[in-house]
C-alpha cells in the first residue's frame, strides 16, 4: 500500500469545505473531501494517497494536507496511504473527513521472501537479511551484486574490476564453508538463476538466507547461503503505469600505480646498476638526466607518461530502463526493456546489454491462476585482442624514457612493446552472451488455505567467443603470424516443480504446511575452432581465410541431473511462540548409487517476548522483542570442474608406440571412489531482535557456528597406480562470528524525515582437518592450506628489516649465499642459524575478519539524499611483480622506491635497488600491505519534481539526480585498489568511480 501514492492520476484538487451530494434511484454519491494528517504532530501531510477502496478513483492530498474525489459513493472505504505510515482505512458517511495516520517503521509488518514462499519478518525464526526497490533506485551500478556491498550484516561483497562488463562483486555469507567453492545459491522468482545479467531496475527485493534454519529447505545448494531475488510484477486494480530511468554516468580509476618520470627513473636505473656490480658502465650520464628532467629534448629524451597516452581518463556510461505495469482484479502485468552500455577506459574495451523481462499473472478460474515469467539478456563484450590485461602490463613495464615515437614519427620499439602502437591494432576479442529463461506456472486453491502449484522452467544460455589476431609491425617488432579462434558454448536447465502450501488459523494457532518435490536436468555442450597463418586483416569475421592445414577443434559436454523432495512445518501460538521445522532430500548424478542421497533437516524456534501481557502492560516504550535458536545442515558438492562423474571411471585418449606403428589409445585416468558422499554443513544459531519507542530505533544481532564435515578434497595416492586422486569426504572448515544491525529511523515533521542503518560482522574461518593434506594451494603457491588457519592464509617468511652493516651479512643467518648489505633478513622461527623452508609460516590472510555498513537516507519535502558507507578490516594483500618490485620483468620503478636502503639511509621502505636479482622478492610478509578500507560507496541527492508543476502534463511523478559510486576510499595502499585481486602484478582494470545524472519518470 505504500506505494499507492505513486499509482493516482494527479490534477487539480477542490478546496471545498462542504459536501456535495448527488441521490439517484440506486445509490447516493457525492464529493469526498477531507484532510489527512500526522497523528503525534498534527500536522497536515502532503502526497498522501486517498483512494475509494476496491476501484482505481482516488486523489493525492495536496499542500494543505486536503484531498477531493469525485463520484464517491456514500458507505464507500477510503485506504489512505503514505510513505512511512500505516495504511488506514476510513468509511465515508459523506461528511468532511479529518484522518490522522500513524508513522510506521514496516519493522513489523514487512513480508519477507523466504524459500518457497513469504513470511512476515515478526515471525520469522531464521536468520534472514534484505533490501528493496528504494536501495537501488539511485545506484549508477550495472549488476545486482555490485549493489549489495554494505548492505546487510554477514554478506560479504568484494568487486575486483571496474571493466565494461565485468563490475560485479563475488559474494560470501557467513564465510567460506570449503576450499573448492563459497558462493551462493541465487534464486530469481523461485528458479536458480544468475544475478549478475539482470537490470537492477527490475528487481522488487532482495532476501539472502544466511542459516540453516532459513536455507536448509533448499538442501545441498545451500552451504554458502542463498539469495533470492524477486522482480517486478504488476498490481490488481491498478490502471497501465510506465516508469523511465535512466543515467548517464562518468566513470575513472579509484586508484593507478603511481610511477616515475624519466629523470628519477634514470637515476635509480643508474644506482641499480651499481649495486649489482660497482664497476659497471652507467647508462644514463648526468647531462642525460638533466635532459629527461627539463624536457629540452623530448625526441632524444623524453618523459613518456605512458598511461596518460594509452587510457582515456574517464570513459562514459549509460543506462536506461522502460516499464509498463498494471492490472484488472484477475490479470497483472509488468513489461520491461533495458540498455546498458558501457564504454572502456582504453580505445577498444566495451560492453553492451540488452534486456527485456514480461511477468503475467492471470486467474482464469475463481480457484485457478496461470502465469508466465519470462526474461532475456543479451551482452556484448569487446576487446582487442590482447586483451586488457596486457595492454596494462605494457603500460606498467616500459620505460618514460623510451618514446612514443622515433625521430621519423613512426612508433618506437626498444625492445618492450609499445602499446600506443598495440592499441587497436593488435586485432579482436569479442564475447556474446545471451539468455532465454521462461517459466511457466499453474496455480490451483481448491479449498481455503490449500495452494497447489506446478511450475516448470527453461533457462538457456549461449556464448560466442570470436578472435583474431592481426599481422602488424612496428620498428624491428613483429607480430607473427594471423590467428583465429572461434567458439561456442550451450547450458541449459530444465526445472520442475511441485509445491502444496496449506495455511490453517485456529483461534490463537496458526499452522503453515509446505510439501514440495523438485528436479533440475542440466547440459552443457561446447565446439572450440582455431586456424592460423595466412587470411587477412580484413576479414577477422571468419576463419575461412586462414590456412586451413593448421585448423584444431573439439567438443564434448555432460550432463546432470538432481532430484529433490521438501517439506516444512511452521506453528505460531498468538504470534508470540514460534516454531518452524525444515527437511530436504536430494540426490544428485554426480554421486555413487549407494551414496546419491543426502538429507538436511533444519530446526528454528522464537519467542516474541514483547508479545507477552507482562511486557505489553508495562513497557510500552518496547515495540518489539524477539529470542530465536536455530540448528540445521545444508549440503554441498562443489568438486573440480572437470571431475563431473567422480563415481564412473574417467578415460583419456593418448597415443602409443607399438613396435614401429603410432596407435591411438585410451586410459583410465582417474581413480573411482564408490564411498563418496557429501560433505554437510552444521550451522548453530542465537539471535535477538529489538526495537523501541515503536521500532524507531532498534538491533538485531545473531551470533553463529558453522562447521563443514566431510569436505571434499583431492587426498593423494600412491604414485604406482598411475591415476589422478579421486575426490573423498575427508577436511572440515569451522567459521564462526555474530552479525550486528542497528537502525534509527525518525520523521520530525511532515516536510522531514530521516533513517540510519549501521551494520557490523565479525568473522573467525578455520581449517580444522584436512587429513594430512596440509600444504600449498596447487593454484596459488603464495597460499598454503593449514590447519588452525583461515582458507586463503598467505604462506612465506617473516621480515625482520635489512642487513645494514656487513658484520651483520657476516653473523645474521641468511637465506641465499648472495645476500648483500641492503637486502631482506628474516627471522629464523627454528633457530637452526639458517634460513631456510622451515622458517616459513602464516603471514596474514586475504579474507577480512570484520566488514560493515553505515547507510544514512535523509527526506526534505521534495528532496531526498542518501550515502552508503562499507567498508572492511583485517585483511590482508600481497602484490608483486611491476605492482611492488623495482624493474620488475625490466619494468620500471614506482614512487615507493624514493624510499630505498643507501648506505646512508637504512630507515627506508624498499630495499637496496637491483636490476635483475631477486633475492628480496621471495614471499615473505615484507610484501604483504593491510588492505583494509573504508569507502563511500554511494552517495545520492534527488529532487522530486512538485506535484503541482506535473498536474497537467500527464506526467505522475518525476525525479531528477546526482549520484556518485566509490567516489571516497581510505586505505593504507599507494597506487591499489584495496577491493582489487589479493595477489597481482598490477595488470588488471581497476576498479572506477563513478559521477551520475539521472531522472526517473511515472506516467
């Protein structure tokens, strides 16, 4: 109801304080006057929406808090709604009307989506978190994920780029439950689903179940929590609405490397020189660096600012989105279509997206409903044909002292590529996506409180991935040969579903019964095509034109298959002791026979303590207190991508010699392991939930444990057999913390409002068993495996300062016999005089122990304004290579290194300079940088245009604003991103801010 407001026709109001009424044979009907009012403060309120209750003809209060509505039968209910009050109904017995209505918190009566259904959030006994339209109305962002940071205690949203296409954030509940996988389970209007390829416009809310007892009734899919997503749907009784946003938006770097220019680069060149051998010539002479520093000849010396002359310094996009939604009492629709592009901060990186997404509704029986949600997408990604990764890596590797161009105006090549000459012509890169899901559903009530429903839904999705590689040169480079490759790739999901809801009230007992079955077929099928040599510049569209000789392919795909049985129980006594029960069977083709079903049951109960006589008589300043407990397992089957059948024995094809002849052959490449299971989290759960002074301020905190038994992990196996290690239940993981919500919300008066949302989480994740296994992550060596250490724990020495004098080179253990004065030393853990593998250990970790958000919205008359704060604490980053090291991959050298050890100055914060030894460069925590921040995430102003100025153009209501993304970051880090990858070189798309308009129109 709150949003009716938005739904009335606006026009001129009569001001009448009399009632004029008309009498007819049948019915009496006349003009409804009246005023609507706060019910503390007395004060008229502006924008309220009046409407006859049951039709579509109503009226919105006006400056002096008065409404007018014509043809108002006499007896007929008006609903009076405002945005943060109660919803009030009033009869009209035809006289002049003063209604008064109450402000509202929604604390209370807000409706939650849960699994397989809704649930007012009073009554809820798990732990559940979510956000709605509003909080994303005024974001510049281009996925859903993006715009979940900071948002809700215990959800952990880290977004490492800010590429075209690619501004999505990798979302953690409650920790990291495996070392193979931690992200969620995503459902979209009740179907797994993706929520990064939907418009964030068409979206209605946000619920993320982060327990057991919330999210065990989707069983194995849950270990890592779950996200459901709700989109737009049309309203009964509500005449065809069309809604526009729309933004335009500028977008540059949070942060880039900050590197030297020519001269001091020249001279640390020269200093790097020595220090590797004291009798070397030097390259630069001193009339050299004199040169490169007052820039009086910039042929032979120039100072070539070299991301200046690559990337643009802001790149543009836009969005726009247009809706129509409406409804008659049996049929609701909602339409929308969507544009996003995308432009790169480098000449050929974009992105282009097209969505479109219709939800009906239809009761075509008094007890039967049909519907349809159907949604599109189709995306665009462009590059060159390098990719932008290594255009970067130029960038941050080649010299100012080289330039862009020789003497001739050609470009210039030294011996590093030069990516002003790259850029554009080193050929193409192009990724199309698309997406068809349709979902079809049968309603059926046959009886009061019975709900039958059958739903069945396809989701497709296809890739195209197309490059080519052209032939240029430049100087004495050459590209090579021409290439081309040309792929493409199918997923499909097939899901049905059958759900029977019963809901029963017996006086103070209500009864709520859910049974339900589900199976989810899934396929994927791709073709990989390549040729090189020969074709031409051209023609990059088609491989036809390369040397066919050197033409590869394959292909091959799999299938999956799951089958699911649920049910829950839900009892509340006189809304003041609850109780819900969950149980869910799956079996899944991944598993051996005997082995293929896995059951998680969930337990949760609450005692709405505020409900109690002795509360509600004497404390009425305490609008609401709840206790819940929660107990429950969820599943998980997260293995390697390419171990799909763990439990049939794997073959590869080879080729062996017999004799003199080559024969083709096949093997046994895996071992099989017919005891697999799966591994099972156990989530224990505390909360308490306040509010006071009706719910105008209040917390809710939840303290947790979960623990993960039988992960899964690759043990190994004796050599001689001669096959990879199969997949056994063997680790387990323990994370536990408490999430902490505290909110504020006020209206002063009728022009002003405001709300405050502060949350904080606190995270421990421990590897407790990994059966023997403990070592370094086969992916990553940086990161080791251990037990009594969180996932993702940096592995490497301990810094202890330098070697300073030659009598401590002489005397201090080292770890290399070429150590010199002016290196790293490290502590020796062992205390064995050397430094060698066994004084390694844990330096720090690339996960954070504490996140939070601070969320201030502010409303003044026709202005809103809102600023989201997140940030994240004690975590770590280790960056290497030409994003730490000095002439690096004969890179170049950064700010940082002004401040190296000399001779004369061993307080520094970098090493003696080198040029080609890399004995400091071992993983040790001298690398490792705090990476925690706090960031303005977002912040908006809005003016909401009066309704008087739009009475007689049509136009219901339309806001213009501004909007900023990342546009503050506080962190210790130089030239980084603290959100940026733990462990880089530096050649990535950094994460940008962004400055937005925008207008957003109703008719």
């Amino acid at each position: 109801m709150l949003f009716l407001s938005f739904f009335l026709c606006v026009g001129n109001y009569a001001q009448a304080e009399r009632r004029t009424v008309s009498t007819s044979s049948e019915q009496r009907t006349g003009t409804c006057t009246g005023v609507v009012k706060d019910a503390v403060t007395g004060e008229t309120i502006v924008g309220a929406a009046v409407l006859v209750k049951g039709t579509t003809n109503g009226n919105s209060t006006d400056f002096d808090g008065k409404f007018s509505i014509d043809n108002v039968p006499v007896g007929s209910t008006l609903v009076v709604s405002f945005m943060g009050y109660q919803t009030k109904e009033v009869v009209w017995n035809g006289e002049v009307l003063t209604i008064t209505i109450k402000e509202d918190s929604k604390t209370l009566d807000e409706v939650v989506v849960v699994g397989y259904g809704v649930q007012k959030k009073a009554n809820l006994t798990g732990s559940v978190a979510s956000i709605n339209a509003e909080a994303l109305e005024s974001r510049s962002v281009a996925s859903v994920s993006a715009a979940m940071a900071g948002t809700m205690p215990g959800v952990t949203v880290i977004q490492t780029s800010g590429a075209p296409g690619a501004q999505t954030g990798s979302i953690t509940i409650r920790g990291k439950n495996s070392i193979n996988a931690a992200s969620p389970l995503v459902i979209v209007d009740g179907i797994p689903g993706s929520m990064n390829n939907i418009d964030p416009q068409e979206i209605e809310s946000i619920s993320v179940l982060k327990d057991a007892a919330s999210s065990a009734i989707y069983g194995v899919q849950a270990a890592n929590g779950v996200i459901l997503i709700t989109t737009k749907k049309g309203k009964k009784g509500q005449k065809a609405r069309v809604d526009y946003s729309g933004t335009v938006t500028w977008a540059s770097p949070t942060a880039k490397l900050k590197f030297l220019g020519a001269a001091d680069y020249a001279t640390l060149y020269n200093e790097a020189t020595l220090n590797e051998d004291p009798n070397a010539a030097l390259l630069y002479s001193p009339e050299d660096i004199e040169l490169y520093r007052n820039g009086k000849d910039p042929i032979g010396h120039p100072n070539t600012d070299w991301y200046n002359e690559v990337f643009k310094k802001h790149a543009i996009e836009t969005q726009h989105s247009l809706s129509i939604s409406g409804g008659s009492e049996n049929t609701t629709y909602m339409a929308s279509l969507a544009y996003l592009y995308q432009d790169g901060l480098s000449q050929e990186k974009q992105y282009e997206r097209y969505n479109g997404r219709i939800n009906i509704d239809s009761k075509v029986a008094k007890w039967v409903n049909l519907g349809v949600n159907a949604s599109a997408y189709r995306g665009l990604n462009s590059d060159e044909y390098e990719g932008f990764g290594s255009l970067m890596q130029y960038v941050n590797r080649i010299a100012p002292t080289a330039p862009v161009y020789d003497s001739e105006g050609n470009y210039n090549y030294n011996g590093l590529q030069n990516p002003v000459a790259q850029q554009g012509r080193s050929g193409e890169l192009r990724q199309l996506d698309q997406q068809l899901n349709a979902t079809a559903y049968l309603n059926v009530t046959p009886i009061e409180g019975l709900s039958i429903k059958g739903v069945y839904s396809l989701r497709h999705d296809y890739r195209d991935y197309r490059t080519f590689k052209k032939h240029f040169s430049y100087g004495t480079f050459d590209s090579g040969d021409r290439e081309g490759a040309h792929n493409h790739y199918n997923w499909n999901w097939y899901t049905s579903q059958l759900l029977i809801n019963y809901n029963k009230t017996i006086n103070k007992h209500s009864f709520g019964v859910l049974a339900g079955a589900e199976q989810v077929k899934y396929t994927y099928r791709y073709t990989t095509t390549s040729r090189k040599g020969g074709g031409s510049d051209e023609l990059t569209e088609s491989l036809n034109t390369l040397d066919a000789s050197s033409q590869k392919n394959t292909d091959g795909g799999y299938e999956t298959a799951r089958q699911s049985y649920f049910g829950r129980i839900q009892y509340d006594y006189n809304n003041k002791y609850l109780f819900e029960a969950n149980l869910r069977a799956d079996a899944s083709s991944r598993f051996p026979k005997d082995n293929r079903w896995g059951y998680f049951p969930a337990l949760s109960a609450g005692w709405r303590i505020s409900e109690e006589a002795f509360i509600k008589d004497n404390a009425d300043w305490l609008s609401n207190l709840k206790l819940r407990l929660g107990w429950g397992k969820t599943g998980n089957e997260e293995l390697k991508d390419d171990d799909i059948y763990p439990a049939v024995a794997t073959y590869a094809y080879g080729k062996t010699m017999f004799g003199h002849q080559l024969y083709s052959t096949a093997y046994e490449s895996r071992y099989v392991n017919n005891e697999l299971q799966w591994a099972t989290v156990t989530n224990y759960e505390l909360g308490i939930e306040a509010g006071f002074l009706n719910n105008m301020i209040g917390f809710e905190l939840s303290l947790y444990k979960k623990k993960t038994n039988d992960m899964l992990l690759y043990l190994p196996i004796q050599g001689v057999i001669g096959m990879e290690a199969p997949a056994q239940n063997a680790g387990s993981v323990e994370n536990r913390g408490f999430d902490l919500n505290i909110f504020h919300n006020k209206r002063i008066n009728s022009d002003f409002s405001y709300a405050v949302n502060f949350n904080v989480s606190y995270l421990k994740n421990e590897i407790t068993d990994m059966k023997g296994t403990e070592g370094e992550d086969p992916d990553n060596k940086k990161y080791w495996r251990l037990e009594g250490y969180p996932i993702g724990s940096f592995y490497g020495y301990k810094a202890n300062g330098y070697f300073n004098t030659a009598e401590e080179l002489a005397t201090l253990p080292k770890r290399t016999s070429s150590d010199q004065v002016g290196d790293i030393k490290y502590v020796d853990l062992d205390n064995n005089n050397k430094i060698d593998a066994e004084d390694r250990t844990v330096i720090g970790k690339n996960f954070p122990s504490w996140t939070g958000g601070l969320n201030v919205t502010l409303f003044y008359k026709e202005f809103d304004f809102s600023m989201l704060w997140q940030g994240a604490f004690d975590v770590d980053a280790y960056y290497t290579g030409e994003a730490s090291y000095a002439f690096y991959n004969s890179g170049k050298v950064l700010k940082r290194h002004l401040d190296r050890w000399t001779p004369e100055h061993h307080n520094a914060s970098y090493p003696r300079l080198t040029k080609s030894t890399q004995n400091n460069f071992v993983t040790s925590s001298f690398w490792l940088e705090d990476a925690s921040y706090v960031r303005l995430k977002n912040i908006s102003l809005g003016y909401n245009l009066p309704k008087r100025w739009l009475s007689k153009t049509g136009i219901e209501k339309a806001k213009i604003y501004v909007a900023g993304e990342n546009l503050l970051t506080f962190s210790g880090l130089e030239g980084l991103d603290p959100e940026s990858p733990s462990d880089t070189r530096g050649a990535f798309y950094s994460n940008v801010k962004k400055v937005s308009i925008g207008l957003k129109v109703s008719f």
